[in-house]
C-alpha cells in the first residue's frame, strides 16, 4: 500500500466534505432572509453547484492551475483539469474535485450578500464569472508556486485571503453597486427584516462547521502531513473562540444572545483561522477566534452605517475576518515567531497580499456587476422584490401555507361543499400568486 | 499496515455517508408532499432504516450474496452475513454494512412514488419483501460473480440498474396498482399539489448529494482503486450537469426555474453516471448528466400523462435515468470504445440486462403490491387521505400550528381568563384531531 | 507510509462526525420542544460547541486524562491538552478533537432535559461545569487506564456509561430541582406539548445517527482495531432493532406509530449498543437494540410519573439505555461467554460502575445546579416561560410568522396604504415583542 492511496481517500472525503457546506450555505441563507426569498437563494446555491462548478472545471482551473505566465495568471489545462500533473502523491482527480469545492465555496459568499433583490440571471452570469475569471487569477497568485504572491511568501493555508477574503470583497462591491432591498433603509435608521426560520439557518452552519474540517485539514493534502490533526484542532477552537466571544458580548452588551451574531460569531472564528490553521498553536487560535467573533459584530454595524446592505453578513463573515486572519498569520505564525525579522517579512507579504486580493475582488466584482447590469439587468423589478423572489423567479412559496393548516385545508373544503366555489378558486383569491 | 486497514475506514465510511442518505430521501420526500403526510413519509423512511435494515441482513443479504444456485439466487449466509468469505482485503462486516446502505436505498426509492395515500402496513410489508427478495434476487444477477448477468457481461459499477432502475420500476408499478392522490386528476389535466416546504426538500438533496460521494467512490471496496477520485469526480460533474440543464431549460421553456425539477435533474444526474463512473471519461459524464437532466422533466409529464401519481418524481429520476445511466455506460465505456465490437457486445449486454430488471421490478413490485392488498389492505381510506396520513397513522401534525402562534397562544390564554373555556377545549374545537 | 497516517484521518474524521452531532442534538430538540423555545434550544447547543468546548479543553481534559492522583481524578495538561503522551500511534491534538466532541456531546445530554423553562445564563454556567468537571472526572475512572473503575475490570467502549448515563443521570437531578413546564402536570394528569416541527426533529436524529458511526467506530482510536468494521455494523443493528421494536410496540399497543418514540427508540439503541459494540455479535445487538426501544417507552412513562419534566425523553433515551447498555455488555461480551466466572466477574465490575456513575452524575448534577441556582438563579420566571424563551432570551421568535404570509404581508401593506398605519405599528400591534 502506497501513501498515494490514503492521500486519494483523505481528499476524495474531504472534498465531499467542502462540497457539502453548499447545503449549508444555502440553509443559512434561506433561514436568514425573509420567507419569500428562500427559496430564491436556494436556488442561486443551485447555480454554484452546477453551472459555477461547470465553469470552473472547463476554464477557471485553467486559469488557476495552468503553466504560469509571469506569474499572473496560468494558461493551460482548459477543459481538461485532470491532465495536471501535481508532482505529489495525489490523483490529479482528486486534486480537481477538492478545488472544485473551494471555488464553489467562493461564490457562495457573494451569493448570500446579494440576496433578495437580484435579478436571477444576472446571479447566473456573475456566479459564472467569479468561478472562470475572478476566483481562479487571484487564487493563482498565492497557490500556485510560480505566482506573484507566493513568490513573495504570502502564506495563505486553506484560504482566509483565496478564498473568503476575496469572495467577501466581491461581495461588498456587488452588494454595492446592486443597491440595498427596498425599505432597508429609511431616514438614515437600518430597518431590521427579522431572519424567517432560525432553526434552519442553524442547519446550516452545522454543516458549514463539519465541512470546515475537510476544507481546513483537507488543504494538507497529504494524510502523512504531520499538523494534520493540529489543523483540524485549531479549526475547532477557532469556531468555538468566535461564537464564545459574539455570544457573551450580545449577552452582556444587549441583554439578549443574539442568535444570528453568534451563528455568525462562530464561522467568523472559522474564517479567521483558516489562513493560519497549519502554522499557529492552539492558543493562537483561540485568541484569533476571540477576536473574530468581536469583528464580526463591528463589521456589521460598520458596514449597514455606510448603506452597504449585506442580508446574511457575508461581507462581515468572510471579509472582514478573511482579512484579519490572513494578518493575524503574520503575527501568530510559528516557524517565523515573534519580533523576528521573518515575522516582519512575513507581515509584510500578507498585507502586501490581502490588499491586492481586496483590490482585485472589490473591482473585479465591481466589474462583473457592471457586466450583468447591462447584459440582463443586474436588479429585480420593484414589483418581483415585493412580491418576493421566490414567486417571480421560482413560481412557488418556500413554505405552502395554505396546506400547512388542517383547519384552513378543511374550511376550504367545507367552503366548497356549501358554497360549490372551488378549492383552487379560493386558494388564488386568498393568495393570488401560488 | 495492511490494506485492509485502509480499506476497512474507507469501506466505513462510505457505508456511513450512504446509510446518511436516508436522512436526505425523508426530508427530500417530507418537503416536497404535502404537509398533512409529511410526518408519514418520514416514519416510511424509518421503516427502511430500521425493519428494512434487519430484513436485508437476515435474510436478503443470503439471496444475494449467498452461495450461487445456478445464476439466478444465492442460498447461504442467512442469518449470518458476515461469515461470506469476500476473497479481498476487507471484512467482511464492513462489506456487510455497506451493502445494507445499499438495500435501504433502494426501499426509499420506492416511498416517495406511493406517498400521501398507501396504509401505513401495507408499506411495513412492502419494505420488507424489497429487501427480502426483490432488491437481492436480481442484485444477485448482476453482482455476484456466477449471476448470469455478470456472465453476460453486464457491467453496473454502483448500481444505476441494480438498485435505481430496479427501484424506480417496483415503484411504477406499485404506484399504479395503488392508484393516484384523491383529486390529483380531473377531467384529464394534471391538478398541481404544491410542494410544502421547499428548504427542506433542497436540505435532503444537499444529503443526498453528499452521500452519493459514498454511494460511488464507496464501491470500489477498495482505497487503492486507481479509478477513485476520477469516480468522485464524474459523480460531482454528473450531478452539477444535470442540475444545469434541468435549470436552464425550465428557465427558458418557462420563464421560472422550478426548483423541484432543479433538484431531480441533479438527482437524475447522480443516478446516471451511477453505473458508469469507474469507466467514463469526465467529459463523458458531463454529457450523461446534462441529458439526465432533460430526460427527467420529459418523464415526468409522461408519466403524469399516463396517469400513474408519482408525488415526488422517483420513477423518473430513479427508473427512467437508472435505465439510461445503464445503456450510457455502453456508449460511454473507455475499455470498450466507440464503435468496436466490445462496445456492441457490451451494449447488448447492457441491454439485456436492463431489460431483465425492469421486468423484473415491475412485475415483482406488482406481486408484492398484491400481497398487501389482500393482507392488510394497500390503500388509507378516503377520510385518512383526507385528513392526512400524519394524523391518521401517528397522531400527530408534522408541525404544530398552534403553538407556533404567539399571538395565536396568546389569545388562546386571554380567552380562557376570559371565558373560562380551556385553552385545551379551545384547541380540540379549533383543530379537532389534535 | 505508517499507521499514525492512518490513524490521524481516521480520528479527525471521526471526530468530526462526532461534533457534527451536536446539529443534531439541536435540531433533534428544535423539533420537539414548543414552537417558542426552539431558538433557545438551538443557543444552548452553541453553548456546549463553543464555551463548553473551551472549558474542557482547557481544565476538563486534565481532569480526564491527567496523570491520576490515586484512581479518582487527572491532574495534569490543565491549558496543554496536547501535550500528553499517549504512547499510541496517534497525534496528540487528534484525540484531543476526538475527545472534545465526546465531552461536548455529555453536556448535550443534559440540554434536552432542561429545556423550555431554564435561565439561559444558569446553563451556560452548568455547561462549564460539567465539561470542566462533573463529565471529566468520573471519565477518569474509567478512561484512564489508572482510574478505580478501569482498575476493577470495568468495560465501557464507547461510553454508555461514561457519557450517556453519566449525562442522563445529571439530567434527571437538575430536571428535577428545575421543576416541570407551567402546566406540565395538572390535576396528577400529564399535559402533552406537542413537538412543534417533526421534521426538524427527524433531521437530527438523521444527523445523530450518521455521526454515530464515527463516535462508535472511531473509539478505537486506531484504524488497524480487527473489530472496527463489526463494531460499526453493530452499531447500526442496534439503532435498526431499536427503532423496530418502539415503532412496532406504538403500532400494535396505541394504533399509532409514534414518531417521537420511533426516533427515540431509534437512539437508544444507538446508546444501548455504544458500551459494548466492541465486544458483542451481530445478533447480540439486535437483542439489545430491540430491548432498548422497549426500554425508551416505559421510562419516558415513569419519568413523568414522578413528575419529572424532560421535554425530549433525554433521560429515558441516555440514562435509562446507558444503565441498560452497561449492564448489557457484561451480559453478551463475547470474551467473557455465559456462564463463566469471567462473566461474573465483569457483570460485577458493570454493575459497581454503572452504580458510582449515576451516583456521581445525580450528586454532582443536583450540585451544578444549586451553584447555579443561588448565583444568577436557575429558572425563567414565570413571565419569560410563558412568552418563550426565544423572545425572552434572544429577542426573536424561531420562525417569523408576519414575514411567513404572503396574504398577511399584502394585507399590511394594503392596511398601510389605507389607513396610514406603518407596518411596524401593525406587526407591533399585533405581537407585542417582535
């Protein structure tokens, strides 16, 4: 038996892992918005999962992977990723399918910020365009050995800058430009939609967490890598760092435990020490966690004070605390230690970097914004964004609430016997749409 | 070490992930019923994991895998499946389990096509028998070494024939023998019963999707299969082009992407690379999954046309893409290549085999359909499909409208101080079953 | 290649299955508490996964693992967890992970037990407490090869004893001193509350299921154990034959298949088996899981015999089956046989051990909380019970029933246009704390 067997075992698991925090993207974003617009995020998941991982095997891993040119952008290996040869002992199969996964993960961050007011196609185009275009160049600059960032020793393990930054700085800029949901704000004070269905935005960052050891620990890629089991330990203390800390300060702070903030607390936690999983001890990621979990809480409150409206606190999650972490390496980063001249070097290379991934994300989002507004259209009609997404765009409620109640279902039915007025009849004037 | 360390994790694993499943048919089948049956469809996937379970591994696991009688059945090993004697580098208990993941799928294709109006013992009865004999006896055509399916050639790598198609015929048949939903048809169109609860449908297909990374790559039984991540691989492109084409056809044949049709073509795509992923090219399962996906919506309308009441689409996802997973393997295998003579016999022998199946399905499905008919009875009565299957055979709404009121549980409490009527009475007047 | 490689993704694998159980333990409770407290159940959980996660990393696992003072108590590793030896081909950090889900999972136990009527910060200060000592240090005497109980031959392989009846034994003294729901038991008659969401409650028991192969199967702590792959198979048998024998005894006996009873009898075969899965045949979890599921019913009925309110049957499903599955394993360990003075000897050292545990569970249990009771007060005044303690709590109901409507939405926009009223004066008209 050969390392390369457990390796294929190790990332196969661990891809499948990655791609499952899809469902949890999607569960917390549809519990997080209000009911008439679950169903539309679910969907836009939908599209991550097909056409975004369509458009990242045939072009963007190409872009991602392929032979660098000078160190900017890679330029082979399109429509057929598995030729790659990784000089490891890894199936270039497996190697895709992980990838896979983490650029999914990618457009998932923006799909969230977006919510509830994007028109469906235009998600379609973007969601493409982030998993070809803008994921995969950025992504080749730090992870693949020839780019520019790497070359300059920007240390980025599973992805705080690659993947969350990046995706959050999309998300602020796309977010930005798509305007914020009708009636959010009004006479400079934030109208709050309260989160329709807690209990299933809980699921989903069930999942998100479970997924996060395969994301983490699977970024070894190599079973036999000594950290390993460090990774996925730090992973864990970092999330329960970050929802420690979100959940104390709303209880303390507000008098309430805020359910969304230590939901989000703890994926902050998650985000943030993701850069530096394989190279920080224990108690670096407890105090990183720590204090993700209080940035969190800022970074929301910053980011609806400047009028950027951001449903599921993407933007709060993934960039602010991609950012951080991907600093925070910097600072906590074992083999350079502390007040060294490595530390400082290092320091450098990661702010050099995470500005550049910002820059990139924030106008290259911005770019593609502009792309879907004057293709399809990038907004929905004032009248689909009341009505809500899910019947525009889906024809159908997330929840049938007519059928929900026993006692309604049998006052129609009784309706009908005396009055000879159908069923259907009474539902489409109670509810004209379904 | 020895490999069959490595293969006992893997082997565990996957049957875990597959075993997982079942949480994804219930909540798949729960969200797209109504909401009176959808604690009933639960309770039927309960039925598989549990006496359906125990049917396999006393009994159906002795059918087929049990010493071979002249091709068509095994007869040995009841009672005591894990003294088989495999001949590879796996226990056998871990073989064991897996193949009972394998046997409680196929059970739970055929809950969803006879939900929201069969007697609750009648489908007691018919788990078993699938599990018993059904599912084992033609498994054993196909997977045992001697069945003489595998004698002809016949090629089915994780059981698009062996369990979707055979799954997805027993369920035609059975549905139809059952009869459709009270008011599904009249007057010859189609009456649209609203999925209840679409969140939770897309919860069971993230399951699902997840799981089937075990369901493939699991069945290579074998760590250092060098096709492993490249099945994993062709399972997620399968998935993501059935998802995409399914998606982007009712988009643009209908102006709404329908979610339910979403989340079968990516089923449907899982089902079809099924039989051929350890043998095709990736472009091959893009292919497959992205004509799965179409073959799902057109299966659909026929079978509504047919009048068989197949409430949440398993016959076209499981049955109609099983067959075609089985014959793209044909088309599709590497070995074989385009236009030899290998690709003929093997065709043929696809062919043939499928054929078998079906017939075998369907008319054993039917026999079995029979056999509760005149035990217990196959079909709920007019008033327990009325009321709702929930309330008929467990007592119990799948949520409890009232409490989740406050507003509602407050006056309920006003009006007892007021009135001195119990909020108890106040309840049974309002919702008399409860 | 070595076996530690193996080793560490077997256990970071498992472990994270283990803690991906604590999604559900919360949706497990969600779905059967009133739909009020679903929120808070949800928040407890965050609780065990974040501040109770810390606090055994960093003073519990001392306690546990510690180097012993005498067979009672760990004292050692206090902030270093991962500095022990293990003297295994293990990481350190890895077990540590694995024993962190394990410890959380204890705590989760009691969550279910205290819920719909507990002050949030009284369980924050009972989660702390039994991670950081009330689970670690009867732990000890077993786990640790120098602790009393592991001394006088006591065998507990996954921890029926260890975690669940140690947890159920907790349960039940602070369910008790907490006293019933308002309304719980009146007139000696007990008061139904029907669970709000079976769905909800369906997807955790799935989650738990799946993650219990990897807390069954993964206590082996080491992929090369001969018995792995039996015990995962048993482990599934168990939860089989426990779910088949409460759903056939509710069928036959009430007429009803009881969900609640199906998945909690699902669950105590799970637990039943957990003690000795590693020592029985196959058939012998059959026995033991069908007992259990016998078990799970009569216990639920005594517990509220003597008034003691558990809204999720946690005790009757941990304590009860914990006991039962202790017990067990002296009965059907393969090693000992039947009739033997080997089988004596064992029965006694489950029986002294099981005894010390519930006896330090109930003791320490009845202790946790009277600290918490006279520090910040142990129980939501009868204001916050009545309102729920979502909106008490965590200032938002579970589901937000205004946004849930379309119909209802359209009318408040139209009652808007109408009459002047603001929406937000209507929904606060309407449900006074949204």
């Amino acid at each position: 038996m050969e390392l390369i067997h457990l390796n294929t075992i190790w990332v196969v698991l661990a891809a499948a892992m990655v791609l499952f925090m899809e469902g949890g993207f999607a569960l917390l974003e549809a519990g997080l918005v209000r009911t008439k617009n679950a169903v539309n995020v679910t969907m836009k998941i939908f599209v991550d999962l097909t056409i975004g991982a369509l458009a990242f095997w045939a072009i963007g891993f190409g872009f991602m992977f392929g032979d660098d040119a000078g160190g900017w952008i890679g330029l082979s290996l399109f429509g057929s990723p598995e030729s790659i040869d990784l000089g490891m002992d890894l199936p270039s199969a497996a190697f895709v399918l992980f990838q896979l996964g983490f650029a999914v993960a990618c457009i998932s961050i923006v799909s969230g910020a977006v919510a509830e007011r994007m028109n469906f196609k235009a998600y379609v185009i973007i969601a493409a365009l982030i998993a070809m275009v803008l994921y995969p160049i950025s992504g080749h600059w730090v992870w693949n050995g020839d780019g520019w960032l790497a070359q300059l020793g920007m240390k980025d393990f599973a992805g705080s800058a690659v993947i969350h930054a990046l995706g959050g700085a999309a998300a602020l800029s796309i977010a930005w430009i798509l305007g914020p949901r009708k009636g959010r704000y009004r006479d400079g004070s934030v109208n709050v939609f309260a989160p329709s269905n807690i209990p299933l935005a809980a699921s989903g960052v069930f999942i998100l967490w479970f997924g996060w050891f395969g994301f983490n620990a699977g970024s070894t890629l190599n079973a036999a890598d000594g950290m390993l089991s460090s990774i996925a330990l730090n992973t864990m203390l970092g999330a329960a760092a970050g929802g420690t800390s979100s959940m104390l300060y709303t209880m303390f702070r507000y008098g309430k435990t805020d359910p969304s903030m230590v939901m989000n607390g703890a994926l902050s936690g998650l985000v943030a020490v993701t850069a530096g999983c394989a190279f920080i001890s224990q108690w670096s990621a407890i105090v990183i966690g720590l204090i993700a979990g209080l940035i969190v809480i800022f970074a929301t409150i910053f980011i609806d004070s400047i009028q950027v409206d951001d449903p599921v606190g993407a933007v709060a999650v993934h960039g602010f605390n991609g950012v951080f972490g991907t600093i925070a390496l910097g600072l906590f980063d074992m083999e350079a230690g502390l007040f060294t001249t490595g530390q400082t070097e290092l320091l450098i290379a990661q702010v050099v970097g995470i500005v550049a991934i910002v820059v990139w994300g924030f106008g290259g989002g911005a770019a593609i914004a502009y792309l879907a507004k004057v293709t399809v259209g990038l907004r929905a009609s004032a009248e689909e964004e009341d009505e809500g997404l899910d019947m525009a765009y889906h024809g159908i409620p997330a929840y049938n609430e007519l059928d929900r109640f026993s006692e309604t279902t049998k006052a129609l039915y009784d309706f009908e016997a005396s009055t000879g007025v159908s069923i259907q009849e009474t539902k489409e004037f109670l509810n004209p749409k379904v």
